[in-house]
C-alpha cells in the first residue's frame, strides 16, 4: 500500500518574525499548545522534586512556568527565541522572582554544562518538524536540527537530571531521534491527555541523564542514519527450459 504523505505545514511557524509578530499581538495572553499543566500532571509530577533547577524551551506565552511556580517550584529559567514574548512575560510576571526569562535560540543554550536538574518542552520540538511530508522519512535537514537541540539538552543536564518532552508525535516517529546513545541517557514514554473515545492523545517521554537505553531504543535509534536501502531491482524474466524450441515460446 503507498504511504501517504501529510502536506508540508506553512513554513512560517519556523520563522522568529512570525512568532514576533504573534507575541506583539498578544502580549502575554495566555496561549497553550497541547493543553495546561493539569493535563499532563499526573504524568509529569513524579519526575519533579521540590528544588529541582527548571528550564523550559520555547515557553511561548503558557503559563506552564508560572503553573509550576503556583505548586512550589520556585526555581524556573524560560527562553523563547522571540524578543516580543520573553519581555511580555517579564512583565507579566515580575513579581515572581524565582521565574527568569531569557532570549535564546534552543539549538545553542548559552549556560554552563550540568546547569539543570530538569529540563522541559511542550510542543517546541513539534516546530522542527512542520515542515516534514512524510514523518516515516525525515529530511536530513530536520534530523540535523533535532540532534542539535538534544544535545544542547543533554549537556545542560546534571547527572541524574531529566528532559521531559510532551508533543503529539507518536513514539515510532519521535523515539528514534531521542533513542540516541551519545545524548547518555534513558528513554521511556507515556500516553496522557482526555480519554474520551476518540480524543486525541499525547505523549510524554522521560529521558533520564546517566541511566542507559534499553537495547531495543539503542538499535531504533540506529536505524535513524541508516541510508534507505537501495530500490528493489525488477525480476530477471524467466529462462526458458533446456530442451524448449524457444520458436514455441513466441506468442504470434
């Protein structure tokens, strides 16, 4: 059965002045891709630990930073990569000085290694791949892309530590990229989101810093940069029996 292939989303959700151009819209009116913090809590709790060094990439304008705040975690750093979002959140929420709020771009994070004990996304990562056809065969531009915010990840990560990611990307399509051996960490995922029938579903992975993958996401995660196999060259016709007159093989 041909695969299909899912249209290419509108290249702007990758472009800075789109997002600034939103953000100098809205300010800091609260906007949530996937859903609150309540959504996803049950799931993302147990991974938090009071104290715990929060960063969270492409915070936008959600309130998941200060969500977390109201339930005591009182140490979170947010980036954005636009200037119009992170100074309206600034000042939304000056008066809560354990929130900080930075001006960075997610492929090059400019804190010291082991900086955090937790680092968290929400639908950012989803931006580096709308603009992918087919989720089975990903460009090796987005793939490049993926790995570099990864490894951004893993080095600011304490040992220990762990980066949460919540996107609607299935784990046959996004477990490869996070399945990766040189990130030094572990993998393990959930479904979570409304469980009413035919309600969309999202996924939460964990991935722990120091702990190992499991074989099977190690060999997953390798066939990632595999070349595809070469197409299958069409069957040699058929050759004709020793002692067949190949005159009676010709069809008049």
């Amino acid at each position: 059965m041909e695969r299909r292939r899912a249209p290419a989303a509108p290249p702007r959700y990758g472009r800075r002045r789109f997002w600034d151009a939103l953000y100098r819209r809205e300010g800091a009116e609260t906007r949530e891709w996937l859903g609150g913090l309540s959504r996803f809590l049950p799931q993302l709790e147990p991974e938090l630990r009071p104290g715990d060094r929060i960063l969270v990439l492409g915070c936008g304008n959600s309130a998941l930073s200060h969500d977390l705040y109201k339930l005591g975690y009182t140490d979170v750093t947010s980036i954005d990569f636009s200037p119009a979002c992170i100074a309206a959140m600034r000042a939304r929420y000056a008066r809560c000085p354990g929130l900080r709020w930075a001006v960075m771009d997610i492929r090059a994070l400019a804190f010291p290694d082991a900086s955090f004990d937790v680092v968290l996304e929400k639908g950012t990562l989803d931006v580096l791949m709308v603009e992918e056809t087919d989720p089975w065969d990903v460009s090796p531009q987005a793939a490049a892309a993926m790995r570099r915010v990864l490894a951004e990840v893993s080095r600011v990560l304490r040992p220990g530590g762990c980066f949460i990611s919540i996107t609607f990307a299935q784990p046959h399509f996004r477990k490869p990229h996070y399945a990766q051996e040189a990130f030094g960490w572990s993998l393990r995922h959930t479904a979570c989101g409304d469980g009413d029938a035919g309600a969309f579903h999202y996924f939460l992975y964990v991935m722990r810093k120091g702990q190992p993958l499991d074989p099977r996401d190690v060999a997953l995660g390798r066939r990632l940069h595999q070349p595809p196999p070469p197409p299958a060259l069409p069957p040699p016709p058929a050759a004709l029996e020793d002692d067949e007159d190949y005159l009676l093989a010709i069809q008049l």
